[in-house]
C-alpha cells in the first residue's frame, strides 16, 4: 500500500517554498472536515475563496485552503500560507509558500512567491485562518507593490470584494510601514498615507456618512442687514417727532394738506 503522506506537518524553514509533484493524490484533511481548530463552521464561512484579481489571485481562509475539490475547480495551482501552524494539507498536489513568521509579515517573500505565480499565469490562494487579517494584509501589500496603487486604494480594492476583511492593529502598522518603504514618507496627500480609519473600527453613532466634501463655517464676516432690524433708539434724531408733518406745509378747511400748482385735479367726468 502506497504510503500517504498529505496529511502530516512538514518541517517548515522561513519563507519555504513546497513544489508538487505531479500526479500524487491529495491528502485528507487535518480535523475531520478540514476545518482548523476553532475555526467557525462551514455554513458560516464561504465555500469558495474571494478572487480579488481576475484568473489570479483568491483570498481565502484555512476552510477554503482544506477543500482541494474547489481549488481544482477553480484551477488553483498555487498556495500562499500565512499562518505558521497552519498545516500544508495537499503538498503533492499544490505549490505552497509558507510564511513562517506569526508576527512580523513577509511582503517581500510573498511578493517574489506571487509575482512567480502572475509571471506563469498561475492561479494562487492567499489564505490565513478566517482569510480576514493577515492573508488580506498580504493581497493588499502585493497590489501595492504590483499596481503601484497607495495603501488606502488598496484596502478598498480588497475590502470592496470581501467586506468581512477586518485588519488588526499590527497588520494596519505594517502596511503603513511598507507603503513609506515603497513610496517614500511624505509622498503623496496625506488622506492616501494611512488605512482609512472608519473602515476597521467605524465611530458613526448610526449617523450616516454625509456625502461629498464637509464645508468649514467661515468666522469673522460681516451679517447681512435684515429688514426686521429693530431700529436703535439712540441713532434717532432729536427733534425727530412721529406724526409730525412738515410746518409750513398750507392746510385745508380739513385738515388736509391744501393742492399745490404742481397738482393736477382728477377729472370727475
């Protein structure tokens, strides 16, 4: 009987890289129905992983990584691990790259894995334990790197096509640090420097987002007059008396102000 070896750890060294051999079988997986110890069960995790680049790069969790029957669905040659204690489930089936670190990220070794894989028009999961931290860190580091694109526009890219990416601190750091080595500190509009904050902890109070730019009250101008101004009592002339007319104005018999040369009688007609 053929000897089966899928399912055991392999010895890991930093940043090693496991090339398949063609024709094994796939290996079984490492917890019944390859889900990883206190990992959420498959009806709340997609089957499938989230392609993030078209026929090229997926996102995915360790579920996605366990199931080889949909990686070679979707024609999956190429494995991306970022997890340490993750195990490598189908070595014989798959390239893996293991990233051995569990705290620091590798963007650079990820990226050479990657770029090999895009160069080759091979088809590669990302994958981490629930695919929302430290895989999504990887893909956005790789977009960065491969599009040229700053880290905020990244993050939405990613974000937009799997919304239950949720980073930690340590993850948002070390992309912040990596976009200053890949374009410099003080390159580029401060907005674009940094993840956007309101999309990993968002502080709304369950007010929307108001759209478009917020306009600044402007201090220090001078009000418009209103014609219910109150008028103030002390800028009344003295000698000025309501009702009164002028003095040498002619009256009438009643009272009226008597027609001048300048009045021209009605026609009563």
């Amino acid at each position: 009987m053929r000897k089966r070896e899928e399912g055991r750890t392999p010895a890991r060294s930093a940043g090693t890289t496991t090339t398949a051999r063609k024709g094994s079988g796939a290996g079984s997986a490492a917890t019944g129905r390859g889900r990883w110890p206190g990992e959420p069960p498959a009806t709340l995790d997609p089957a499938f992983p989230t392609e993030v680049l078209k026929d090229f790069l997926f996102l995915g969790s360790y579920n996605n990584a366990s199931r080889s029957e949909v990686l070679k669905t979707l024609s999956i040659t190429h494995i991306l691990n970022t997890v340490p204690d993750c195990q490598n489930l189908y070595r014989n089936s798959f390239t893996y790259h293991c990233i051995q670190d569990e705290r620091s990220l590798d963007f650079d070794g990820a990226n050479r894995f990657l770029e090999q894989c895009e160069r080759e028009t091979s088809r590669v999961l990302v994958h981490c334990m629930s695919g929302k931290n430290r895989s999504a860190a990887i893909v956005i580091g790789y977009l960065m790197k491969s599009r040229g694109w700053r880290l905020s526009q990244s993050y939405q890219w990613v974000k937009d096509r799997r919304p239950q990416v949720q980073l930690t601190d340590a993850s948002q750091n070390q992309l912040v640090e990596y976009e200053q080595k890949l374009f410099g500190p003080n390159v580029g509009a401060p907005a674009q420097s940094s993840v956007p904050t309101e999309s990993f902890r968002p502080l709304g109070f369950g007010f929307p987002k108001p759209a478009g730019d917020i306009q600044a009250p402007v201090f220090n101008q001078q009000p418009v007059p209103s014609i219910f101004e109150r008028v103030n009592p002390s800028n009344i002339p003295s000698n000025f008396t309501f009702g009164a007319m002028e003095a040498n104005t002619p009256m009438d018999d009643n009272g009226a102000p008597a027609p001048t040369s300048g009045d021209n009688p009605m026609d009563s007609s």
